[in-house]
C-alpha cells in the first residue's frame, strides 16, 4: 500500500522517484540484442576503472543512441563512460566491497543503516538484477579532449544532497554542464535516474517504468 501511495505521488509528480517494487514488477520480453564492445570507439572517454578493462559492453542499440546524443554535445564535450555492462557475479563484488568499506568508516551503524547506504550507490544484487546487467544501462559524465572532467556538481558516485539531477545548491557551470548533459540523452530517448546525474538508460525495467511503457526489452544477460 506505502508503494501503491508513493507511485501515485511520482504520477501526480510530488515525486521523483517511481518506487523499485513497481520497477521490478515491470515484464520483460527480450528482444535477443547482442551486446557490442565500445572499448574500440577511440572518441570515447572512460573512467580509469573502465580502463583497467579490456573489454566494455553496452546493447548495440544503446551504442547506437549513445553516439547519436554525442553529435549533439557542444564543441570541446565529450563522453565519460563510468559504468556500462556488468555481469551479477560483477555486481556481487562491488556490493561486497562497498559493504566492507562503509562498515570500515562507520561502525556504529546499524545493518539496515548500512544497507540503506550501500543500496545508495549500487543496486543490491541479492534479490534480482538492476539496469547495469541487462546492457542497456550505463553511467556518464562529460569531460574534454583530455579527458579531464567538467564540474557536474559532485564527482561519480559521490552521495550527498547536490547528487540528484535536479538538485537545487549547484554552481552555474554544474548546472549547465548536467542541462548539456542531460538533453543530449534524452532527447535520443535515454532515461535519467533522478537521484543520480550519471545514470541513463534504455530498454530496461526501470526505463519502461519512467517512460510508462507496458513491457521492457532487455532482460539479464549472463556474460562473464
């Protein structure tokens, strides 16, 4: 009933967040889109965890839209990719790890204190599978030529009250940098997911639950 009465405030818009019982309640039918290594696009940026990687998959559609919003970005912009594809085995790890970390620096946090936290910055892998294991979810940022990032107001993955996209107490350069950002996704039909900046999406659950669609297009993918 608490969920039911939360998507009604996301509908009526006294609500950013559509609530996650309604995005994993939203059906798949997989459409079999193979996934493509974007690792070879020399215009791309990547975060230097992704370049420790060999390897860096997206669905090919999302490749595809993805360089069509980066013919929109403005003279000396380019694209950062932080995250794309990653398997649950992946995911498992990095919830792990973040676990650990967060259990480290505060140890006078309760379990669910803890979990709330870590849920803050990767979707917990014990009970299902988020956007990042279907391929069609990716994180990004805008940086230069060098790859030196522009301010967006937080740095990837950094959680505090200027992380979601639309938060208020941003400098002037932040927040033309997300607006620059933002338009060049959505209008190739990307999904931002509003508590965070970085995160768009195509063809999942949480996709198809923004946009109102009836069904989602790209189920779990189990590629090590």
């Amino acid at each position: 009933m608490q969920d039911y009465f939360r998507y009604l405030l996301w509908r009526l818009g006294r609500r950013q967040t559509v609530p996650a019982a309604f995005i994993n309640d939203v059906p798949i039918l997989e459409n079999g889109e193979v996934m493509v290594d974007i690792k070879q696009d020399g215009s791309l940026q990547f975060h230097r965890d992704l370049k420790k990687q060999k390897s860096v998959f997206l669905r090919v559609k999302v490749y595809q839209l993805l360089k069509q919003a980066q013919r929109t970005l403005p003279k000396g912009y380019y694209f950062k990719i932080c995250s794309a594809y990653r398997s649950l085995i992946e995911q498992r790890q990095l919830w792990d790890e973040e676990c650990r970390r967060q259990q480290a620096a505060h140890p006078e946090w309760t379990r669910a204190e803890l979990l709330r936290r870590v849920k803050a910055v990767y979707a917990d892998p014990r009970f299902g599978f988020g956007g990042h294991q279907t391929g069609g979810a990716l994180d990004v940022t805008l940086c230069d030529s060098k790859g030196h990032d522009y301010d967006m107001g937080t740095a990837y993955l950094e959680m505090g009250k200027s992380t979601p996209m639309w938060a208020l107490r941003l400098s002037r350069e932040a927040r033309r940098n997300r607006r620059i950002l933002y338009r060049a996704m959505a209008k190739q039909g990307f999904q931002n997911y509003p508590p965070e900046w970085w995160h768009y999406c195509y063809g999942d659950r949480m996709w198809a639950a923004y946009k109102r669609k009836k069904n989602a297009f790209y189920g779990l993918i189990e590629k090590e």
